[in-house]
C-alpha cells in the first residue's frame, strides 16, 4: 500500500451560520419514514462530500485504565470492575511506530487516547512530543486527553495537533445518568477553548445508553447548534462491558443507530460523521446502511481503546465490495 506523505483533504468549510435545530424539529427527522430520510441525508451527504470515500483514522490508548471519572459504559474508570489492566503511559517511540503501522495499512489520522480526567504538566510535555513526532510522518493528528485548560490548549496548537476529540456523551438531561465526576458545562468549556485555541473540534456522543429519542434528538441538537459545529462527529453505539453498570443495558435497535447517523448528517452537513465503537457488533448490511445514511469516517485497526474493532483486512474487503475508497488512496 502507498504509505507516501498523505494530502490532507478537508470538509467544506461552513461559510454562513449554521442553521438553529431545536429539540422537536431534531426529533421530528429521527420519526421520518425510513426511506425519506436516508433519501434526505444522501442528497445532503452528496452536496459536500464524495459519497463512496471514506476517511480511515486509528485511535491507540496512549494512557490506559485507572480514570478517576465514573462514566458509566467505561470499562477504563476505577469505579468500575471491567479487569482492564492499567497501564502507564507509553513511550514516545512506541506511539510513533504504532502510527507509522497505521499509516501503512492506509489510516490517515491517528488518534492518542489517554484515561485521566485532565493531563498534568508532566503528561503534557509527553502528549506534545507523540503529536510532533506523529505529524512529522504526514498525518493528521488527534487526541483525547479530558478537560483542558487554556494554557494546555495553546500547546497543543503549537505542537501542531489537528483535532481534539471530546464527547458530549449524551444530551444535557440524560448526562446526570452517566455520569456524576464531571458537569456537562466542564465538557462545553474544554470545546470552547479548543475552538478559541485554533484547533478543530472532534466531539459526538454513544447511543444505546437507555435514553430515548427525545434525549437522542437532544445530544444531536446540542452538537449541531455549536458554531461552528464539530468538524469530526464520532457516534458510538454503546459496547456493553461486562462490570461496567450499563453491562446490561438493551441492545439498541440497529436501524435506530443508522437513523442517529442520518440525522448527524443532515443537521451537520460538511462535519466528518464517524462510525466509532460499537462496529464490530454491526453486520456489513448495517454499516453499508450507515454509509448510505451519510457515515464518511471509520475507526480503522483492530482495537480501540480497550474495546474490539473489526481487523482491517475486513474492512478493506467491506469497503470494496461497496465500491468504496480511502480518501488517503483517492488523494
């Protein structure tokens, strides 16, 4: 595979204000007949981007286990008994080979997660040095790190870091059910410094949580009427581990995850909307649904954090047998 540097390739940038969804109006896509609406995305979807390419990010655990926060579906906080193993963090070097081996099997942005609820000095001197090190192979860079503060924010952007990822998780009124280390407001101020900082903002939600359509349609509306709204959108579909308190929650319904990543599409017209956790549990029917419905990003690699993810060998023979392509390749 071409491992040469890869051209970046942006999404259309948001030239006016974005549009103001509401709750109900959010809600009253997500009640569209089936067809109407993947109809609907796929024009949107079609307006702004290349409907058969697809952007491959990796995502590698730089820090793992031991977070002091409570979220209820991670297998990584020390308020749960999911038997993750923690781990200290990883050296430069072997963060930088793990993005090299990403980057030869075709992924062009890589992802360093780290379990804590904020990086300390130290930690952050580490995280700058991964992101140079990993934008000097010609990748887009992003991390996940927790809240930020001004100063740590400024030197990510000097590192050269493309993307900050965090999640909203959920929509305000549901939040107080998963989580209660950490206010909804603490999420939306460290979003608010990385937009302030120059950086572009990854930020997007789980479903299958045990909320309904009504808090769905909330967290959506939430991500839609920031301004900007996020250019990368990560929707996860809830992996119920063992020893996590949503361990058992029901299983959402799969056309119901494709509908969340039509309505994501249509209210976020030019953001990248990505298929996050939660793939390896899907069919290839469903995730050709979910590319239908206007997903233009996967997780590529077989692990995320600490949960599984289809190998790439699978995704590959997926994505040909759609007669899709990486945007890397296509660059």
């Amino acid at each position: 595979m071409n491992t040469q540097t890869i051209e970046f390739i942006r999404p259309v940038k948001q030239s006016t204000a974005p549009q103001r969804w509401s709750v109900p109006d959010v809600e009253a896509l997500f009640k569209l007949p089936f067809a109407d609406l993947m109809y609907r995305a796929q024009q949107v979807h079609r307006e702004h981007f290349d409907p058969n390419a697809v952007q491959l990010s990796t995502l590698l655990s730089i820090k793992t286990g031991g977070c002091t926060e409570d979220c209820g579906y991670c297998p990584q906080s020390a308020f749960n008994s999911a038997g993750v193993e923690d781990r200290k963090m990883l050296e430069v070097e072997e963060v930088v080979a793990a993005a090299r081996a990403a980057q030869q099997k075709g992924a062009g942005r890589f992802c360093m997660g780290a379990a804590w609820r904020e990086p300390s000095d130290e930690d952050m001197a580490s995280v700058v040095e991964m992101v140079k090190a990993v934008r000097d192979l010609g990748m887009e860079t992003c991390a996940t790190l927790g809240m930020l503060n001004d100063e740590q924010t400024g030197q990510l952007r000097d590192a050269g870091l493309d993307y900050y990822n965090h999640n909203l998780d959920t929509s305000p009124e549901f939040y107080g059910n998963i989580i209660s280390t950490r206010d909804y407001q603490d999420r939306l101020d460290t979003l608010d410094r990385v937009r302030k900082a120059g950086m572009s903002v990854c930020s997007g939600g789980i479903v299958g949580m045990g909320e309904s359509i009504t808090q769905r349609a909330g967290l959506v509306a939430q991500l839609a009427n920031m301004n900007p709204y996020p250019e990368s959108v990560p929707i996860n579909n809830l992996v119920r581990v063992e020893g996590t308190p949503l361990a058992q929650t029901e299983e959402l319904d799969p056309l119901d995850f494709v509908r969340t990543v039509a309505v994501a599409r249509i209210t976020m017209p030019t953001a990248f909307v990505r298929l996050s956790a939660g793939r390896q549990q899907m069919s290839d029917a469903v995730q050709a649904l979910c590319f239908l419905a206007g997903a233009n990003s996967i997780f590529y690699g077989e692990q995320l954090l600490t949960t599984g993810n289809p190998d790439v060998e699978k995704d590959r023979a997926l994505l040909d047998k759609l007669g899709m392509y990486p945007l890397a390749e296509k660059a």
